[in-house]
C-alpha cells in the first residue's frame, strides 16, 4: 500500500466492500454472435436491470437482452453506500428550485417507487437487507443548524413529514460531539445492499426469461431502416427498441456526450465493531449538510461505511480503474472520521475504494429519446440513483412504447439540462465550483459570486 496512508487504512482492499464476496454469482457469458430481440438494454447496472424486469413484467412476451461491458454491478450500482432515497429531484431544495409546480406530485411519485422496490424485493425473495429506516441529517457547523429547519418548513410545504430534533435529541440516536442539530425523514428513506439487491435483480430477470450477456463491451450503435444495431466485440445485436443505461461511461450517443461528466467518490468500511457501536442507536444512516458531505451507516455486520466529501473530476471526463485508489482522499476521510466519532480511535479500515458516479448540470437525471424513438436513455443521477434508476426504467419504457404517462407528462421528464462546456473550460469550471464550495462551508454557508451567477444559470449546487 501507498506509504502516504495512515495505520488505520494500512490493509486495506481496494475491492468494494459490497462487492467482497465469495458467494458472487459467476458472470454470465459473452455474447456468442449475431442476434436480434425486442429489447435491448446496454448496461447491467441498477438502472439497466430494473428496466429489463419491468419490461418482462409489463409483456412477459417480449425477448429481451442486457450487454454488459464488466459484470452486473461492478460500477457505482456495487460502489455505493447503499442509501435508497425516494427522491427524483436530488432532494426537495433542487426540486424546489426547478419544478416547484410539479415537486408535491414528484414526491408522491418518488415515495410510490419506493415502496415499489420494496415489493419488488419480497416477490422475487432478494436477500439484500433492504430496510425501511429513514435517514438522519445532522448539522455539524451553527449555519447548518437554521438550513435543517428550512429544510423541515420546506418538507411541510411539499406535504412530506421531516422532523427537526435538537443537539440532544440527535445525540440520543447517534452520538458525535460534533453534532449541533438533526432531521429525521422517516419515510423517504431505506438502506441496501447494493451489490445483493443487483445480484437478485438479475436473477430476477433471468428467471423471467431475460438473456444477460457480461463482459460484452458495447462499441456503437448503428440506426437503419430495418431497426437499431448494437455493434459488440463478438457480434451484432438488432432490437426493435434498445434503452440506454451506461450512465458514468461515455454516451453510445454523440448528442449526449457534453450532457454528463463522471465524478469519482470515496468510501471506507471498518473493521467488524460488535460491542463498540452502542452509541450508534438508530437504524438509520446519515449525512451531514455541508457541501462536501459525508454519508455513513452501520452495515449488517457491525461495521461502519463511511463516504462523501471528496468529489473530483478529472481532465477530459477521465475514467480508468486506475482513479478508483486515492490516498489522499482516504487520509483524509480517515481523519474525519475520527473526528466525528472519537470513541473508535484505533479502528482500523478494511476496505478503501472509489468510483465514478455521473452527473449534470441540473444535478438529477434527464430523458429522451433519439433514432425516431427506438432509443431511449436516462443519466445524469448523481448519486442518487440507486431508487431512481427504476423510476427511470420506467420512464425510458414509457417513451420507446410511446404512452402518454403521468411520468412522461412531467417537465421533470420533458425538460432537458444545460449542457457541460468543451474542455479545458468545463475542468476550470468544475475546480472553480469545487474550491467556491469548500469556501461556502467554511464562511459559514455564504457563496460567493461564482456560486450566485451559477444559481442565476440554473446550475446551482447546494449540497
């Protein structure tokens, strides 16, 4: 290991913890040649199999087939902290400031997905610890404390419940001598094994007669008369429709490729704590509610995942495995972790690793369609994918069968964001918002000029 980590991350595994797992199914074959289906989904992640499921499950005739360019999971659906948020807007703030007629029925819709996921999971029996915790918010800083309470006002005005709690009654569920103040949203909010709740997903649909084809990298794709072509190492795949899933990778379409930028984060895991967490009293997982945040939560074997706060994008959106080890964004997580819960000083980190999520400028997903309507695609998440990408799924199904649905009806759906600029303007622009951020939480929440003309824009970032 690097000689820049500290003691505490001296042993630890680059492998996702999520994904350290001798019981991982083995990957399903390449594709052998030539075919055709109906459906063709590019991408195995959350968003490319939920849309194959819920495809089977609205026309169990269709033929339907999932490439993959690794194995189901392998990117940010098996790196992340396995936060499930009802949210479609990337919190109620950004939808508040975007589709402020529409976020009350958006939260209705979010809240509706769900609780869809979680029948999902006990239909098809996917041992994935799915529960229905809520999250926390803690504010760790004064000016946090008075952004919980809008936060709670602005939950009431959109007809959801967030519960402000005090210094105390937020120590009482998780004790930090760093924590200021609380918010609890008790039904928005479910923690996951993620990489468990990919492998179910893909057995799910594998049992519902859906060809999955891993390590099958897509190289174009190719509109004609007769249909849509996927062009693969291996062979040719024709669809009737095809629904693009590839999120952080590079778009299989030229019109979207200045639309995302892949973002790495950083997670660690500890060592098992059984006996050591009795501060750690609620089931639920955290964030705080600075703009370089942290998340956190207890996992089923007493350990803790600990994430956030470093964000970085690298020259010319670049992606290479290579990115997902970062020393000095581990240090750093490490130190504050110790900060936050100075009890566990000593705990050592068994797993450190990375991965990139993508984003947009409006910070949630966006659709559309293209090749006359045989194509659909969904990116842009953010991060908050993992309960989102299904709600996309169905969006993306809605368009290719052309249903005028209360999802495709949404200016949500319909509206598109601003497009990121060529390079090397797009990396300034990016470091300049990273370091105007940072500046914000230290000056006590105040942004600066660059941070107020991009809320003029439309491209504002609060959290």
């Amino acid at each position: 290991m690097s000689p820049s980590l500290p003691d505490s991350l001296a042993a630890a595994s680059p492998v996702p913890y999520w994904l350290d797992a001798s019981d991982a199914p083995a990957p399903a074959p390449p594709l052998p040649g030539d075919t055709t289906c109906d459906l063709a989904v590019v991408g195995a992640g959350f968003c490319g199999l939920w849309t194959a499921l819920l495809a089977k499950e609205r026309d169990p005739s269709l033929d339907v087939v999932v490439l993959e360019a690794e194995t189901a999971g392998w990117a940010a659906s098996g790196r992340n902290g396995g936060f499930v948020s009802s949210s479609l807007t990337h919190g109620l703030a950004n939808g508040a400031e975007r589709w402020p007629d529409e976020l009350a029925d958006l939260e209705r819709m979010g809240l509706a997905n769900l609780d869809e996921i979680g029948e999902t999971v006990r239909r098809y029996g996917i041992d994935c610890d799915f529960r229905r915790t809520g999250k926390l918010w803690v504010a760790t800083e004064p000016h946090q404390v008075a952004e919980l309470r809008k936060l709670c006002d602005l939950a009431r005005r959109y007809g959801r419940s967030i519960e402000y709690l005090d210094r105390w009654q937020i120590r009482e569920r998780v004790y930090s001598p760093t924590y200021m103040a609380g918010a609890y949203d008790r039904d928005g909010y479910a923690l996951v094994d993620p990489a468990r709740l990919v492998r179910g997903l893909r057995e799910a649909c594998r049992g519902l007669g859906v060809r999955i084809h891993e390590r099958t990298p897509v190289r174009a794709l190719v509109s004609g008369r007769r249909g849509v072509v996927l062009r693969t190492p291996y062979g040719k795949v024709g669809a009737r429709r095809i629904a693009l899933a590839t999120n952080a990778f590079r778009p299989l379409l030229r019109r979207l490729r200045l639309s995302t930028i892949p973002v790495y984060d950083y997670a660690l895991v500890t060592e098992p704590l059984p006996g050591r967490l009795g501060f750690w009293r609620a089931p639920q997982g955290v964030s705080d509610t600075g703009n370089r945040f942290h998340y956190y939560r207890r996992t089923a074997d007493d350990r803790i995942l600990w994430g956030g706060y470093d964000a970085i994008y690298h020259y010319g959106s670049g992606l290479s495995p290579k990115l997902d080890w970062r020393p000095e964004t581990f240090a750093r997580l490490a130190e504050h972790f110790a900060e936050t819960f100075p009890e566990l000083a000593g705990v050592r980190f068994t797993h450190a690793w990375g991965g990139a999520i993508d984003t947009c400028t409006r910070f949630t997903a966006f659709y559309g369609t293209a090749c006359g309507g045989r194509v659909s695609y969904a990116l842009g998440f953010t991060g908050l994918g993992v309960a989102a990408t299904r709600f996309a799924a169905q969006v993306m199904l809605d368009l290719l069968w052309g249903l005028d649905t209360e999802r495709t009806r949404s200016a949500m759906v319909r509206s598109r964001p601003i497009p990121f600029p060529p390079e090397p303007v797009r990396y300034l622009g990016v470091e300049l918002t990273r370091r105007s951020l940072a500046r914000a939480d230290e000056r006590g929440g105040r942004r600066d000029l660059w941070l107020r003309t991009l809320d003029r824009l439309g491209m504002g970032f609060d959290s």
